[in-house]
C-alpha cells in the first residue's frame, strides 16, 4: 500500500514539474512515464481520467504550494506589502543566478481555456485561493471592505506579471520591480490619509 501512495506522489510531482517548465500540450505520456519511472498501468491505476485528471491533480498540488509559501510570506510579516516582498523573493529562486521557474500554474493556465475547461477550472481555483490570501491579509492590515477585492486582484496581478516576465526574460529584476509596485500600492489602506 505504502508503494501505491508514492507511485501516485511520484506521477503528480512529475506532471507539477513538467507543467511548470512545459505546460500541458507539451507534455505526453512517454515523457511523464520515462521521467517518473512509472508505468503506464500504474499511470491509470491511480488516474483512471489519464492525463488530464494527473495535470488536474498536479495543478491543485502546485496551487497548494504556492498558497503554502504566500500565506506563510504574509503571516510571517508586519504588513501586506513587506509579506509580498518576502513572497518574491523566495520566487526568485533558491539559488543567485538561476533562471526564475515562474508560476507553476501559468503556463498551463494561458492554455487551459482552449485545451481543457477541467485544468482552466483548476487554475482558476488556485489563483482564488492567492488572491484570497491577500485578501485576508489587507482585512488584517485594516483595508476597507469594498477596496480588498481590487487590491488583492491588482497585487497578484503585480506577482503574476513579473513571474512571467521574469521567466521569458530570464531578468529577475522584474521581481524588484513588482516589490517596489506592490509597496507603493499597499503603503496605506484606501481611505486612509
């Protein structure tokens, strides 16, 4: 039994990867099973759906991740924008002069609409859940209730775009810039003088 659960782990972690470097039109079959060592059988054994029930699954696990690091960002700060910043940083990378990974839902995101209602439907999912998590956190901050929503939309739109541009370009200055934005956008409450 204990063999079952790390096949499963095993697939999803190998699929999360593959969609963050790849998205999913790019990633097949051959190369999930040749990358994670798993069999085909095993593949539908865990994911009787296949492919898109596996991507849907390593979507949601990513999403989880990434709301993991942002929560703990903003938990772990005196304010919304020094938590964001503590975010992108981590973002950036592990390791100095490495390229950024970006989003690890992004790029089957941008796809999704097109290939797949069911993986749209979970990206979706996951960036509710970040722009809730900001959300949470402005309310915490003292934000009035009817600028909370735009707010957080606006600043994980900030974190999303210098993902994206920090990963085609290869320029982690992106993520500064979106740093400096998002402190400028959160210096105050709205309504606050």
């Amino acid at each position: 039994m204990a063999r079952d659960r790390d096949t499963r782990a095993d697939l999803v972690q190998t699929m999360a990867r593959l969609l963050r470097d790849q998205g999913y039109s790019a990633t097949g079959r051959a190369q999930l099973l040749k990358e994670s060592g798993v069999s085909n059988g095993s593949l539908y054994h865990h994911f009787p759906g296949g492919m898109e029930e596996l991507a849907e699954s390593a979507l949601e696990a990513s999403g989880q991740a990434v709301a993991d690091a942002l929560g703990a960002a903003l938990d772990g700060a005196p304010d919304a924008a020094a938590g964001i910043a503590r975010f992108l940083d981590m973002a950036e990378g592990p390791v100095a002069g490495e390229a950024c990974a970006g989003c690890p839902i992004a790029p089957t995101a941008l796809e999704s609409p097109i290939i797949s209602p069911r993986l749209r439907s979970a990206a979706a999912r996951c960036f509710d859940q970040w722009e809730g998590l900001i959300a949470a956190r402005l309310r915490i901050d003292g934000w009035a209730e009817d600028s909370v929503t735009e707010t957080a939309s606006a600043v994980l739109a900030l974190i999303e775009g210098a993902l994206l541009l920090a990963r085609v370009s290869g320029q982690v200055g992106h993520l500064a810039n979106a740093k400096r934005a998002a402190a400028a956008l959160l210096a105050a409450p709205v309504g606050e003088d």
